[in-house]
C-alpha cells in the first residue's frame, strides 16, 4: 500500500510556496523578543515605581493640607497623581518595541519572515497596548491603595468606586494608547530619540505651550492635544478645569492615535525596510 502526497505547491519560477505566518505566530514571536531584553523589565519597573510611588509620596504630603480648611485642590487631583509621569516610560517601551530592529537591521529579517508588513504592525500594537493596559491599571491601583491610606488616616479617603474606578481604569487605556501612538510613530520615524523625544514633545512641552494662544483658538488647541485630551479620562478631578471631560477627551485622543496609526501603516507598505 502506498501514501499518496499532494503535489507541493510553487511558484512559476519553481520556487516552493512558503507556509504564510498567521497572527498568532507574528504575535508570539514578538512577545519573545520583548520578554528577553532587560530594557523591557528596567522600563516596566521604572513605569511601576513612578505611577504608584509617586502617588503614594504625594498622598502621603498632602494628605493633612488637604483635610485642612486651606485646601484650594481636591483629594481626587491627587489619588492618581503618579499616572501623569508614568506615561515617559510607556513612550520609551513603545518606541523600542519598533526601533530597536531598525537600529539592529533586524527589521529586514522580521519582513522577510512575516511579508505582510500589516501583520507585523498589528502584532506589536496588540503587544504594547495589551501589556501596557494591563500594567497601567494594576499601577493605578497600586497607588490608589497606598495613597488612600494615607488619606483615610485624615478622613477624606475616597471609595474605589464612580469617577476613582474610572481612573484607574482609565490610567490603563491612556498609558495603553501612549504606548500605541509612540510604536506608530516609531514605524514612521525608525529611530529611537527621535521617536521618544518628538511623542515627549508632543505631549509635555507642545500640550502645556498652546495655553500661551490667546483666544477660542487657544482653548480648542489646549482641548485638544493628545496629552491634555487623553489624560482627563486617568485623574478622578483634572487639574485643569478647560480640559474636555473624560470620555469625549478619551474619545478625541483614541481617534488621534487612529489617524498616527494609519498614516505608519501606510509608510511601512510604502517604503523598504
């Protein structure tokens, strides 16, 4: 008894197809690459003891001023305090994710394993967004606890529950969305300060300089920055009462980070590796 074999599929010039790499394969793949150089832990770490530290610090100094009758601020512009630096590290992981392999040419062998160039974009946005979620909503929390507890001791803590879980939540999508828009950046960019430093610009120098536009114009822009739209969803009571409101600002960063993404997407397929 003999086995029969289908033929073997080729190409015209003979050359035998190659089996496609799906997205769970481009996916894994990523996921090992992230996992197995140090920056990732040093950064993550960096990203934990910034957003929950620094909120507990802060709680911690603040906490007898704010249960005085002198406080101008409320307890929630604090209770998520750390969130607002913890963004700088989730820039930096998002922009090694993509232009590490630039920088190295390993970029080459990634699009010679996984030819569809959309794939490989879908699976470090998959990675970071998802890994960043997770991270930035545990670190809210983090601080949140700590902090509360030094709030309760002077008897204005606040429950985890209404506009405080929406913050911590919330800390997860935006951090989420930073790591995001900074990967498609980096795809359009491929270097590494470059990517980091244009996104930081963006957000902490550019997000805090267009208050200086005088007029309706002025308010739209300060509305509108990625940072100051995005960032509203993360903080309980914003420090800045122009800002939009969480959800619509949420809304309006989700629909910039959109329009970045696209414009990478179309970069990759059109320019060689």
């Amino acid at each position: 008894m003999t086995a029969t074999l289908a033929p073997e599929q080729t190409h015209a010039d003979g050359v035998p197809d190659l089996p496609r790499v799906g997205f769970g394969a481009a996916l894994h793949a990523e996921w090992i690459k992230l996992r197995t150089v140090r920056s990732t832990g040093w950064t993550l770490a960096a990203f934990v003891l910034l957003g929950a530290g620094l909120t507990v610090l802060i709680c911690a100094l603040n906490a007898e001023w704010l249960a005085s009758g002198d406080a101008d601020e409320s307890p929630g512009s604090f209770i998520t305090w750390g969130m607002l630096l913890a963004p700088v590290c989730a820039v930096v992981l998002g922009a090694l994710v993509v232009t590490s392999e630039y920088a190295t040419g390993m970029v080459r062998s990634t699009f010679a394993a996984v030819p569809r160039r959309g794939t490989v974009m879908a699976a470090k946005a998959v990675l970071v967004t998802g890994l960043l979620l997770v991270v930035g909503t545990v670190t809210a929390l983090l601080g949140y606890l700590g902090g509360n507890w030094f709030l309760d001791r002077e008897g204005i803590g606040m429950a985890l529950e209404g506009d405080v879980l929406r913050a911590i939540v919330g800390s997860g999508l935006y951090v989420a969305g930073i790591g995001l828009l900074t990967a498609a950046v980096g795809f359009v960019v491929r270097h590494t300060a470059g990517t980091i430093s244009l996104v930081l610009a963006v957000l902490l120098v550019v997000g805090n300089m267009v208050m200086l536009v005088p007029g309706t114009v002025g308010e739209w822009l300060e509305k509108l920055m990625p940072g100051n739209a995005g960032g509203a969803i993360a903080s309980p009571v914003p420090f800045n009462p122009n800002l939009l409101d969480a959800w619509n600002g949420f809304g309006v960063f989700a629909l910039e980070v959109a329009a970045v993404c696209l414009l990478a997407w179309t970069t990759v397929r059109r320019r060689d590796a």
